[in-house]
C-alpha cells in the first residue's frame, strides 16, 4: 500500500484525475454506451498516469537537486526504476484499452500520450515547449468523439477550447518553479517570456477559452434550452472572473500554486460547457 500511494503522489494526481474526468463529461455528454464510457476513462486514465510517472523519472535528477521534497523520488520514498517501470505498464495498458475503442481513438490517443512524453523528455528545455500542451489538449476531445460506435473528429470550436485552455495550463504550472529551472537548465517558453508575461497571457488564453466554449456550440445553430443557455452563460462569467482574478494576482504577487488551481477549476467549468455542446462536439 505504502509503494502503490508513493506512485499515486508521483503521477500528478491532480492534473490526472481532471483530465480524466474531462473526457468522461464529454463521453457522457455525446451519450456514449456504458462499455465504451468505462473504457474510454481507463484509457484515458491509464495515459495520464503513464505520462505522469514519466515527467517524475525522468525530472529526478533535477527534483533531487532542487530540494523537491513534494516528489516521492526525490524525498528517497520510492525509486525512480519503480516510477519509471510504473510508467511503462500505463503506456502498455492505454493503448491496448485505447484500441479497443478503435483505431482512430488510439491514433488520437497516441497524439496526446506523445506530446506529454515529448515535453517531459525534451521540448520542456525549448523555446517550444507550449507545442505538446496546444495539440494534446486540443486532441482531448476527440478522444470522446472517436470512441463512439459512428467516430469523428471533435468540431473544431472544441479542439480550439482544448488548445487555448492547454496554453493556461502549462505556463500557469510552470511559474511557480521558474526560478529552480532555470538553475537546472529548464527553459521553455514560459521562462523565456518571464513570469508576469507569461501569466498575463496563460490568462487571456483561459478567457478566449470562455469565448470558444459559449459561442461555439450556438454558431451551428443548437436548439439550445433556456436552462442549457443560463448554465452556459453561468460558466462563462465565472470563467471571465478567474481569469481577471488570476491575471491581477499573477501581476501584483509572486507566483504559486494558486494560479494553476485557478486555471484547473476553470477547466472544469469548460468542460461543462463543452460537454451543453452534446451534438455539436462532433465535427
């Protein structure tokens, strides 16, 4: 039990469990039968660990240096062959449950998986780190789409939403250690901009997020219903509120961990939203 929680704490379980619940909304959402909900999930599951447990092996050396007693390698609880072996058996099972699915889920799939591995292993030292955050989430809700019995690429308002949200995402998580990577020789593009440009932006990217997420399901034509529309209109201010929130604190106050919270919560009214899109997601 004691091994099994050290890898839970080394898959970054928060980002993990929302990008998981993220695509059961949206399976839900397009009705997806009860079989092809519960695999979808564990596929999805199995992906984000594996990317999980990869970015924690692979940073070990650098955790180690910094002090990152947060990190189970790096605090000495687990070892980085565990992780790493940890991280090879999720990889293994996300694409067996991903090709159950069908072939294009796991080439979508496969997208996603590989930006995360990209990044943690090397765009995450260059200028294009933002690249694997902009096409994995943007290919997010494909994965619901494409699991479907009649699969389709999600309607490009979607991916758009997924994209922008993707920009929110990493540089809201990486400004907090800006200073402990560059002394590891970290130096993506959130880095390169500097942490009040950087924030500034992962908010106005969270903001157009909003924008895509409300009016792209409308612009088709949806019937929507008035308590469907309220509820939309209801995450977009709240949405808006977080950004505004997020880029004043992100210019008046040191960087931590709050403004990736932010942004997650965020994500979840998104995924809301996406999912009041019901038949519009699919393309």
């Amino acid at each position: 039990m004691r091994t099994i929680r050290q890898l839970l704490l080394s898959s970054h379980p928060g980002p993990t469990a929302a990008v998981t619940l993220l695509c059961l909304v949206l399976g839900v959402a397009i009705g997806l039968e009860p079989w092809r909900l519960v695999v979808l999930t564990l596929a999805v599951l199995a992906g984000q660990l594996s990317i999980g447990f990869s970015n924690d092996a692979i940073d070990a050396e650098r955790d180690i240096a910094v002090g990152r007693t947060d990190k189970p390698i790096a605090a000495g609880a687990i070892s980085r062959r565990s992780v790493a072996r940890a991280s090879v058996v999720a990889l293994v099972a996300a694409v067996v449950l991903s090709l159950v699915l069908g072939p294009g889920m796991l080439l979508a799939h496969a997208i996603v998986i590989a930006g995360g591995w990209t990044y943690n292993a090397w765009l995450k030292r260059t200028p294009f780190s933002v690249v694997p955050f902009i096409v994995s989430f943007g290919t997010l809700p494909s994965l619901a789409t494409l699991s479907a019995p009649d699969p389709g690429v999600a309607a490009v308002w979607a991916s758009a939403t997924g994209a922008v949200l993707g920009v929110s995402i990493h540089f809201t998580n990486a400004l907090p250690d800006l200073a402990d990577d560059r002394r590891t020789g970290v130096s993506g593009l959130p880095h390169r901009l500097g942490r009040r440009t950087a924030g500034v932006i992962a908010f106005a990217a969270l903001a157009v997020g909003a924008i895509l997420v409300l009016v792209g399901p409308i612009l088709p034509g949806a019937d929507l219903s008035h308590v469907a529309l309220l509820v939309a209109l209801a995450g977009f201010a709240a949405t808006i509120v977080i950004a505004v929130v997020g880029a004043v604190r992100v210019v008046c106050r040191p960087a931590d961990r709050v403004l990736f919270r932010l942004v997650m919560a965020a994500g979840l009214l998104i995924a809301v939203q996406l999912a009041l899109g019901g038949a519009q997601l699919v393309a």
